[in-house]
C-alpha cells in the first residue's frame, strides 16, 4: 500500500500557528543530556514527573513526530470522522469527499471551542456549538452567523480549521505529523516495517477493526508503557505469571525452555522497537487463530524468520506512543494527559479475511488477555502505577533507573533486518530514550531559529 | 409457582408484569448475598449463580451526536469491557488464586452496592431483572475507583426454587473507564 502524501502545501490556515508572537518565558528547554545515559543505561526519573519536561516533551517530541490516528476502516464513506488526539491536541480525522483521510485540530478558530464532541460518527459539516461558525469536511469555513458584522477584510479562508500537513497511511495504520517537511513515514518507520508486516501483512486483504476503541486512564507516565512495549520482554516471567500459569496448557505456568526462551529484540535509531521470542512452543495466540493459519503460505509471503520470531508472539512500539501486541491483535496509543498520567486507547485488530469464527477467538482472547479487563494488562498497570506514585519523593525522584541489560549486544544478525539485541535486553529501551533525549535537545520546525 | 401448568402452548400470561412482592424480596437478597461474596472476595462461589450457558456481556459506550445515539451502546461482536462465559470468568477466578496476581495483591477493598431493582415475569420459568450497581474500590493507601452502571440479568428458576443468572449485561456509566483495570466482578 502506498502513502498519501498531502504534505505539499502548507494550507494557508495553518501560517497562523504562533503568529501572535509568544514571548519566550512561555516555553522554557532545559538540556535533557544529563538526565538520559544511554551509553551506560540510567535514566532519571524526573523525566516522568517534571512539568517543565512535559510541556518540552508536547512541543518538541509530540509535535514533530507521526502519532497514530486511526484505522482506515473506520472510515468507508466520506464524512466518517473520528476523533483523537495528537499529544495533548485534540483532533477531528475524516474521510473529505474525494476519499482522503484528513485530520484538523478539534477546537473552532473562532473562540477556541472543541468543534466536534463525538467520539465518532459521521456529517457533512463541523458546526460549532458556541456561535455557529461552521466547517466542511475540507476544513473551509462555510458559514459564520452575522458576518456582515466583521471588517471588510474579514476572509473565511485565513480562518479553515488548522490542518495537520502530513497524514500518511501505512497498511491501514494512519499516522499524523505536524511537521509539513516531515520525514516520510516510511522511511521514518525503515526497517521496523518488517516487524510490523508480520502483524498487519498475513492477510492479502490486509487488517480492519472490531467494534469501537477501549479507553481507561492510569496514573503513570506515558513513556513508561511505551518504553516497555519497545523493549521489556523481561517482566513478563514475573509481572504476568499469573496469567501465564492460568494460560499454560498444564496449568502450572511455561515450562523451564520457554520461560528461557531464546528470541530478538530490534532497536530501532529512530526509537522504534520490537521484541519476539524464537521458540517454536513458545505461543501464546488462540488455538483457532493458530489453526487458521496457513503457514506455508505466511512463510511464503513474510519469509521464514518473521513467521518464526515476530509472529509467534512479541510486543512493539513505534516512537514515541503507539505499541501493539501481534498474536493479540492489540493495537494502542498511550496519550500522554499531564506527566503523570495516561490514557490508554485500545483496539481490537484482525485479517480481513479471516471467517467470522475465526475473528471473534482473536477478539475474545484480545480483551480477555489485554483491555481494562485483560489478566495480562491489570498487572502491567499496576507496576506503571506504582513507579509513577513514589516517585515524587525528592530522594527517590534522584535515583537513577537501570536500563543496562545487554550493553553492547546490538548487533546485525544477518537473519533479523536492522540492529537486533536478544530478547531479554534493554537494548531497544536505552535508543527509545536516545531518540527521545534528541528530539528534546533539538528545536522543532515551530521554533525560530535564535531559540535553539 | 402458582401458573397455569397446562398453558404452555398459550401465551404466558403473566409475561412482561411485575413479579409480587414475595419474589421481589427473595430477588433483593439473592443480589444482595452476591454482592457480599464479591466484597469478600468468594469468588469461586460466586461463579455459582451463574448458569451453564452463561453470556456475560459489558459493551463500551462512546459519545454520539444525538441523530446517531443509537450507536452509543457497542454491540455483541465488537469490542467490549467484559464479554465472557461461566469458563472464562472460572479462568479469570483461577488467576487470583495463584497468588502471583500482582494487581489485586494486596487485595482491594471492594463495596458493592445494588439498588433500584425491577424484576419483569419473561415466561414462566424467567425473569429479566434490572437494577443499577455502585461499586467502591479502596486500594493500597488511598487509591479510589467509583464503578457506576446498570445491570439487565436474565434469571432462571431452577427445579430447586433457586435462581440461575443466564445472561448478564453491565452498563458502565462511563465513555473512558475511570480505574486502572477491571479487576473485580460487577
């Protein structure tokens, strides 16, 4: 599937980003270097609790990179919309008449109010509550109540409701970037392609979604579910081993070889990562998804090592907030909501072409394993939880984290594409804060240059 | 039961009414001797008033402009909070009893409340009851979650004079789930 690059011209609307010149005290960048060893593997903790570090993180992390929107087949007729959010903005994302997914900011250019109040749906127009200022699916502002009260040179095309410039689509997943000269995201995705294909790419047909999105918060910081999706294979032995037991066929939990189970972790430049065991007992997908499968054929479609290592089971983020779990067809955005606090958005993914049956074991075993009700996710949240809590004590918030397992192990394997770590490493988690700690140090396409 | 044994090829005749105040009573405590299995975390009794072929079933609720509310409620087949049979509830019993469930470990404090009950004759061997559930969940120091909502059952009555809830649908008062998890029954 190609991209649909709409990054070309820059609408009009949006050139009124920051034209009201902010003075400089509003946003204030502290130099994040010291408070991220990816070389040696510490990481302070007032990365998850400092305001300061959040609003940096909204401006020059959120606001540059490709956040996940939606799944294409929430979309089927023009004038589906759904709305999310992209960091802390709110965001209308549409199908526009000629077919192309679009996404806006979700507040009015009038006075500032959230346009659209649904969480999805379908309209011709975004009319406003508070004074009636009404936008069509293009964003163009069609109709604004008295407006022959305005000066002469009141134009309804500076006032279109503010685009995202770059909304690009890969295999069903719509990501959106605020940066209009953005990398694309292809190549900002490179080699965590590969992973990911072997989640959204079994099925020629490609992957659709069940039902509507899981939503929960948490107290927590938003990195610290994201970082573990890219890279913690470790914790599942311990954080999951009830689950684990009630899931082993003999119901005593894996057996010694799986729980040390060999497999690879890809650690990704651009903060990307994924992890997979290698074992072929070591499954934890449901029995009629697993019999479904023609694995002939996905071995002729993926190759051999991603059918025996990211598609048996595994766990992966792409930067900086959107994970997904390939045998539990979960894929989520942890929205950031405040540095201690996140918003957990949960979908239920399948093949297109699987029959119904089929669809509705990988739905079951999706909210029966990961969702607010899931036996896997209750005990991640409350780890997160739990390190979000004490850490506003002064001694506490100053002791550094360890992120040192596998050190030095990257490595090309020559079977797995990119740089891959073993499976029970922090490899992918030390370049997620790498990436993260550059981004912060570096000004965004937003910020004059003087400010750097 | 004081129905007409014979008219089982006949309409129900009390189909749809209220049940009498003696049934209703019985009803009350019935909810009320749940609730307090599940405060004192009796799980594996609990799972007893279920039927066989229990449905269990929590939809998500999203936010609908109003000409499109009826999409508000997510249907069967979709994604959901809770959408179990009596063997699934048994295995997500069966993970707090292995002592390694670390997010109810400790244990939560757990209240729930059950109100507002109107029990409807369906035919003569079922009822449909509604009533509106509070559940209070205390955690560690001072961690809260308020689970408000509605619950539609299903009862049988069993030969025995006892009742079997069949089908069991829970509606969370809620568009983003204020908690955590879901890591108590409702």
């Amino acid at each position: 599937m190609s991209t649909a690059d709409n990054c070309s011209s820059q609408p009009e609307a949006n050139a009124s980003i920051g034209r009201m010149d902010r003075p400089a005290e509003l946003t204030r960048n502290i130099d994040v270097s010291n408070l991220v060893d990816s070389e040696g593997g510490l990481i302070d903790r007032s990365i998850y609790t400092d305001h300061t570090i959040y609003g940096q993180e909204q401006r020059r992390v959120f606001a540059r990179s490709w956040l996940f929107l939606a799944h294409t087949s929430q979309f089927k007729k023009p004038g589906d919309f759904f709305t999310t959010f992209m960091g802390e903005d709110p965001i209308i994302v549409t199908m526009d008449k000629t077919k192309k997914i679009r996404a806006y900011l979700n507040s009015c250019r009038h006075r500032g109010v959230r346009l659209c109040r649904a969480d999805a749906g379908a309209t011709k127009m975004f009319t406003c509550t508070y004074h009636g200022w009404s936008f069509d699916l293009a964003g163009a502002l069609k109709s604004v109540p008295n407006e022959q009260a305005y000066p002469e040179d009141f134009d309804r095309n500076k006032w279109s409701l503010i685009e995202v410039p770059n909304v690009q689509i890969y295999k069903g997943l719509i990501f959106g970037n605020w940066d209009h000269a953005a990398e694309p995201l292809e190549e900002t995705l490179g080699d965590m392609r590969y992973y990911m294909d072997a989640m959204l790419d079994r099925d020629p047909e490609g992957t659709e979604v069940m039902g509507g999105v899981m939503k929960w918060e948490l107290e927590g910081n938003w990195k610290l579910a994201a970082e573990q999706f890219a890279t913690d294979w470790y914790h599942v032995n311990m954080s999951h081993a009830s689950a684990l037991m009630v899931l082993s066929p003999t119901g005593r939990g894996p057996k010694p070889e799986i729980v040390a189970t060999p497999g690879r972790q890809f650690v990704s430049e651009n903060g990307h990562g994924a992890g997979f065991p290698t074992h072929p007992k070591s499954r934890f997908d449901a029995k009629p998804v697993h019999e479904y499968y023609d694995y002939e054929m996905l071995r002729e479609r993926l190759g051999d090592a991603a059918v025996e290592g990211p598609m048996t089971t595994g766990h992966a983020t792409v930067f900086p907030n959107f994970s997904y779990l390939p045998v539990n067809g979960s894929i989520r955005v942890w929205h950031p909501k405040g540095p201690d606090k996140i918003e957990v958005w949960a979908w239920v993914l399948v093949d297109k072409s699987m029959p119904d049956d089929v669809k509705d074991a990988q739905r079951l075993y999706n909210l029966r394993t990961f969702g607010p009700s899931g036996i896997f996710e209750a005990d991640d949240g409350e780890n997160w939880s739990e390190i979000q809590a004490i850490s506003r004590g002064f001694v506490t918030n100053q002791v550094p984290l360890n992120f040192q397992m596998g050190i030095g192990s990257e490595k090309e394997d020559g079977t797995y594409p990119g740089k891959t770590s073993e499976l029970y490493s922090d490899a992918a988690g030390r370049s997620f804060y790498k990436h993260w700690s550059k981004l912060m140090n570096t000004p965004a396409w937003h910020e004059k240059k003087e400010e750097a | 039961m004081t129905q007409d044994a014979t008219s089982d090829s006949k309409e129900f005749e009390l189909a749809g009414q209220l049940v009498d105040s003696e049934l209703s009573y019985r009803i009350a405590q019935f909810y009320f001797r749940e609730a307090e299995l599940l405060d004192d975390g009796r799980f594996a009794d609990w799972l007893e008033i279920f039927e066989e072929d229990l449905f269990y079933f929590a939809p998500l609720r999203t936010n609908r402009l109003r000409r499109q509310a009826a999409l508000s409620i997510g249907r069967e087949g979709e994604a959901a909070y809770f959408d179990e049979t009596k063997e699934s509830l048994a295995w997500r019993i069966r993970r707090y009893d292995s002592g390694m469930a670390w997010a109810e470990d400790p244990p939560s404090r757990t209240r729930h409340l059950i109100s507002n009950v109107t029990a409807h004759w369906v035919s003569k061997t079922e009822l449909s009851v509604r009533c509106a559930f509070l559940v209070y969940r205390n955690r560690l120091q001072t961690e809260t979650d308020i689970y408000a909502g509605g619950r539609t059952d299903t009862i049988r009555l069993r030969e025995d004079g006892s009742f079997g809830v069949a089908r069991r649908e829970l509606l969370f008062d809620a568009n983003v789930l204020q908690a955590k998890n879901l890591s108590t029954f409702f």
